[in-house]
C-alpha cells in the first residue's frame, strides 16, 4: 500500500522547469493486470510509471480504484516540487516512513506546519487538489482554460482557489460534464495517475468548457461621441447587470 511514496530518486538539475520530468522507466503492455486496455485512466498510469511518480502497489497490479492517504498525497506533491525544482532531494525514508516528504512540504510551503494531525487518514479530493496545487509555481500552471464557476465549489471554500487554478490550467475537468467536482468524495489512484502526469507533462492537459458556463462579453460604453478617448470598455458575463455609465456626455 505505501509503493506510491516509494518514488526514485532524482539528480539535481541545473534550472526549475518542467523539463526536468523525463521518462525513468519502460511500460510494456500488460504492466499492470488491473488496467485494462482502453480504460480512461490507462494512459495516465503508463506516463506516471514511466516518469516514475507512481508505482504499482504489487510487481503486477496497480490498484486503480484504491484511495490515496494524506501521507501519500503529500509524498506526490514533494517529488513533484523536488524534480520541478531540480533540487535532487533524495529523501531517506525513516520511521515513520512519511516524515520526511512531511517535513519537506512544510519547509517547502506546500503544507503549514500541524495542518494534517493525522497523515494515515485518506485525502478528499478537495484536500489532494490543495496540496497538489501547491507543488508548482504559476509559470508551471500557465491557464489554457476560462473557468469561472464550479457548481459545487462555492467562492469562500478554502480550497476553492486550488481548484479553480487546477481547472484552469487542464489538470483538472470535473466528474462531469457539469464540471462537478465532488470535493468531500475520497480520490482513488486512477485520479491521482490522471492529475500527475498531467502536472509533469503539459501536453496532457485538457482543454475544455463547462456546461452552462456563463460567457464573458466585452461591452464599450462611449461617454463622449466626440472624443474616443472617453470610451469605456468593461467584461461582463451573460445574465449579468451592467451599471449605467456616470455622467455621460450624450
């Protein structure tokens, strides 16, 4: 069960950047008798086992509908930040055996000090998005998307930022094509395979729109018909009020 902290370890590279993620190991097909060719996750577990950032959980099984802990959640984020950075941490495994990715995440400022009492309890998917979010700067997460609103992630939530960056940058699309996210539901390996590699490797992110979301349209008020300068230009989405400009010329 704990073969998905137990990632190889890295050389330290010259400059930060995703250029440091290159393919460690060979996937033959058949690896894994659990993933079943044509399978959603099935090309996402073959690029996370080739980049080595995740194992099996046996020489012949991956395991795609197990559940991830915290301790293995913060262990992904901290080889992703290491190799990112190219910082070539080799962290030796003590007891427990998840200190040390723990105390690199809150050295590193993935994770504050205290703010997961218990490591051995399984990660919501709001909570993995949070910390995974943490691993790379925003030139790393360039966005590809527009997203504005989830329908279950309210503006105040504590994750909600992780989430929307990790939307808008192609990592994550929802549990449907609402763009659900589901945030209190557990995340299994298969979600975890899909988010990695997507994060290592930009050419798998996804570009993609939600159902119902609101379009943004760019309105020009002209306060001044004589004079272009006074032209006002704002963004608006559909549905929204827009406020009549003040003192208008005509």
């Amino acid at each position: 069960a704990l073969l998905i902290a137990m990632l190889p370890n890295v050389f330290a590279a010259d400059t930060a950047g995703l250029d440091n993620f290159q393919k460690k190991n060979s996937y033959a097909s058949g690896r894994f008798t659990d993933v079943a060719d044509g399978a959603w996750y099935e090309e996402n577990v073959k690029s996370a086992y080739e980049l080595g950032l995740m194992v099996g959980t046996s020489s012949s099984t991956f395991d795609p509908n197990g559940k991830l802990t915290i301790s293995q959640a913060v262990t992904i984020a901290a080889r992703l930040h290491s190799i990112y950075n190219g910082n070539g941490d080799n962290f030796k495994q003590g007891k427990p055996w998840y200190q040390v990715y723990m105390d690199y995440a809150v050295s590193n400022h993935l994770i504050s000090e205290g703010e997961y009492p218990d490591p051995d309890v399984l990660a919501t998917r709001a909570q993995y998005a949070v910390i995974l979010n943490a691993a790379f700067p925003d030139e790393a997460l360039t966005a590809i998307n527009e997203i504005s609103t989830i329908p279950d992630v309210t503006e105040d939530a504590d994750y909600a930022d992780a989430v929307m960056r990790l939307y808008n940058a192609g990592i994550l699309n929802g549990t449907d094509s609402k763009g659900t996210f589901a945030p209190d539901k557990d995340i299994t390996r298969a979600e975890v395979a899909a988010m990695v590699t997507r994060m290592a490797d930009p050419s798998l992110r996804m570009e993609f729109s939600i159902e119902g979301q609101p379009q943004t349209y760019t309105v020009t008020f002209d306060l001044n018909y004589a004079n272009a300068a006074q032209a006002t230009t704002v963004e608006v989405k559909a549905g929204e009020k827009i406020e009549k400009p003040t003192n208008p010329t005509r």
